[in-house]
C-alpha cells in the first residue's frame, strides 16, 4: 500500500506542472490532478474519470472511501481530498489535497487550475502549492494567492499503509477539552471511547461536546 509520505512526495514532484489524464478533454483541471494522482501516478487505484470536482465526495462514497461533510469545526487531515463549490463564479467546484497543517491554523493545499487564465475552464492551468484559511462559516481562502475564496463542502480520505485511523482509537475523559478537533488531527485518527460518569454523581460536562467533535465508538463508566 501507498504510505501518506509517498504521497505528499508525488504532490510536490507536480507542482509547477500542468497534469493531465487521458479521459479528461479539458487539459489541466482540478480534477485532472486528483484523478491522475488516484488513478494513474501507481499509487492507487481509484476511478476519478468524467468527474465535476463538485461530484468529488459522492464518487469517493461510491468507491467506498471515508467522506467528512464540514460541520463548522472540523478540518480536513493532512493527505485528504477536499472539495469546495465555486459559486458564483461556476458550477464545477474545486478539489485538491491537503499537504500540511501550519502553526497558525492555516493549511498548505496542493491543487490545480487557479492561475485565473482566461482559457482555464477549457484547458485548465498548472498545479500549485499554496496557503489556505478555513473559518467556521467554511470560507476557504487564499493566504498567498490572488484567487476567489470558495466554500468548503467536506473531503474524502484514503487508505495509507500501516495502521490507519480506522483501526485504533483513543480514550478521552474530562481531562482533555470538549473540542477534540486539534487532538485527532495530531494523533491521526477521528475515532474515540469518551468517559462519561465516575462513582455515583458525576458526569462530564464536556461529554457531549467531544462526541460532537469526534467519531465517538463508545463511552465508558469509571
């Protein structure tokens, strides 16, 4: 299987580059790049062919892969896909992967097709590495880029070699804090067994919150 650095390290070798796939006829799309990337860079392999970036999520459900709506607090995890719709500007959406969480909250994407050509829904652009800001109300915003700011719709994850996050979980109590958004991302997986009630009285009052902001499998009595 393909690990999350293998990747990362193909998505830097493109950038700069104008990546095309055989079965799309609009040269160097958004969804060229993905579709490329998924199916034809020996990675792995997952028909993205004749897709809408817009149609990234429901052909991702389709393929059997973890998809994530936004919610207002969650954030796409390094090595995911992400798709944003365009409107008003076309109906077509925007997709591109998640390379690295920054210090200040912001992510470094690696996408293709925003250089803003005048031909760029017909024969695409270049992919880029570049610095985006996610707010609650799911603004998507360029840092370092002049570029219209889109509308996170959520993104779609993908098997990476050893143990993914799928396959373990981690136990939270009161100690750590309701949102549990930061503490996931940073040990990589959503899933989590909350504790809830001790003895004979308590109850934890930020139960609720970390169920909200995790994939709670189970809670627990201490």
């Amino acid at each position: 299987m393909t690990t999350k650095t293998q990747l990362l390290n193909t998505l830097d070798s493109l950038v700069n580059q104008r990546v095309t796939v055989p079965t799309n006829p609009y040269g160097g799309q958004c969804a060229a790049l993905v579709d490329y990337v998924l199916q034809y860079a020996g990675l792995f392999n997952y028909d993205f062919s004749y897709m809408n970036a817009i149609d990234g999520l429901s052909r991702a459900e389709s393929l059997g892969l973890k998809v994530t709506r936004f919610n207002g607090s969650n954030n796409p995890p390094v090595g995911s896909v992400w798709v944003t719709n365009c409107l008003p500007y076309h109906q077509f959406g925007h997709i591109g992967f998640i390379a690295a969480e920054n210090s200040d909250g912001t992510v470094t994407t690696i996408e293709q097709n925003i250089d803003g050509n005048a031909d760029c829904l017909e024969n695409g652009g270049w992919t880029r590495k570049v610095t985006r800001n996610l707010d609650s109300a799911g603004n998507f915003s360029y840092i370092d880029w002049s570029a219209p700011s889109q509308q996170m719709v959520g993104w779609f994850e993908l098997p990476f070699d050893g143990m993914t996050q799928d396959n373990y979980f981690i136990d939270v109590s009161a100690y750590q804090p309701g949102d549990l958004t930061s503490i996931c991302q940073a040990v990589g997986t959503n899933n989590t067994v909350i504790k809830v009630t001790e003895g004979t009285g308590w109850v934890s009052p930020v139960a609720t919150q970390q169920t909200n902001t995790s994939n709670c499998i189970g809670y627990y009595h201490f």
